[in-house]
C-alpha cells in the first residue's frame, strides 16, 4: 500500500514539473522593441504587385517607403507624416502615382499596426519558429505583425488584403525627422505618367 502511495505521488510530482517546463518553453511575451526609429530593407507583395525597397520609422506617424523595384515604383519615395502622404522622384514632388496608390494603402495598415503596438509596455502573442507573432484587427482587416527575438519587426501580413511585408536588416537609427531634398528639375519616371499631377 506504501509503495502505490510513493508511486503516485512520485507519478504526480513529475506531471507537475513537466507541465511547469512546458509552460515555461511556450512564453507569449516580448520586450517592445518597436518604440524606436528604425530603417530596414524590404520585400512586400499587395495582392499582384512586389517591390523591394527601404522602410524608415522616424517616430510615431512619421514614416519613408523608398522603391528599387519594380520600374513603376523605382526611384519613388512616399513620406507619411501625421496622417499626410506625399511623394516625390528624385527630389521632385508629385501626385502619388497610379501604381504606388496600393503601396500607399498597405503602408498606412503598417502604420497604424506598428504605432499601436509600439506603445505597450510588453509585446504578446504566439510563439512561432523563435518568433513572437502579434494578432489584431484594423478597419481594413486582420493582421499578424511577427517580432524578433529583440522584439524589433521581422514581417506584417493582412491574409485578407493579401499583403506581407517582411523586413530585413532590421537597423536603430538616430531619431532626427526627414529633412526634404531640394526640387530639382526632373521629373518622376515616365511609368508614373498615368497619374494626375497637382
């Protein structure tokens, strides 16, 4: 009888650590590492367009998108301060062309994701493959914006705006706002002729 006793409290001390260890491995919260001004190399999809460029986090509501590729969008900063949206080519501005109106709907979502998790004391969600995975919902739709293990953005995703961006490279920067070029006298690339010019 003593020794089915010790046998099940042996057998019921073990369940215990075992499910205290699996609890410890599966943690669901990160150090906030998206308070801050970043730069990052990108690579996005919206639906059928991909680019690849840069993305700047200055502060909240103060963001740069810079397009390499494709060759509707090379060369094409889009600036987002407070809400406004302007774009330039080579230091020219211009009416945000045909081809960026997708890019500039997709940056806005990542805006308004980012500038709102960035403001929690502790980052929560799934863990997924090293990486914390953040659900939550804007106007537009549910997102997941995935963290690294310091908390700093590896990728957003929109399933059902069929958009993702994942970010590379991930670099803190100085917190100094976008100075703006001087207008020279070009004018932005002949693929963002489709669009109307204020």
């Amino acid at each position: 009888m003593k020794r089915s006793f010790t046998s099940a409290a042996a057998l019921m001390a073990s369940l215990c650590l075992a499910a205290c260890s699996v609890t410890g491995r599966s943690s669901s919260s990160r150090e906030n590492g998206l308070d801050c001004p970043f730069q990052s190399s990108v690579s996005l999809t919206v639906d059928r367009l991909t680019a690849e460029g840069r993305i700047t986090r200055f502060g909240e509501g103060v963001w740069r998108a810079e397009f390499d590729s494709p060759n509707t969008l090379s060369g094409v900063t889009l600036d987002f301060a407070e809400g406004d949206v302007t774009a330039s080519y080579k230091g020219l501005s211009f009416s945000v062309p045909q081809s960026a109106l997708p890019v500039k709907a997709m940056m806005l979502e990542l805006i308004e994701a980012v500038d709102s998790c960035a403001k929690l004391e502790e980052l929560s969600g799934k863990e997924e493959d090293g990486a914390l995975l953040i659900g939550g919902s804007l106007e537009a739709g549910e997102y997941t914006l995935s963290v690294d293990g310091q908390g700093s953005i590896s990728a957003f995703e929109m399933p059902g705006s069929k958009l993702k961006i994942v970010f590379t490279d991930v670099t803190a920067i100085e917190g100094a706002l976008p100075t703006t070029e001087p207008v020279t006298e070009e004018a932005p690339p002949e693929t963002t002729e489709g669009s109307t010019e204020s």
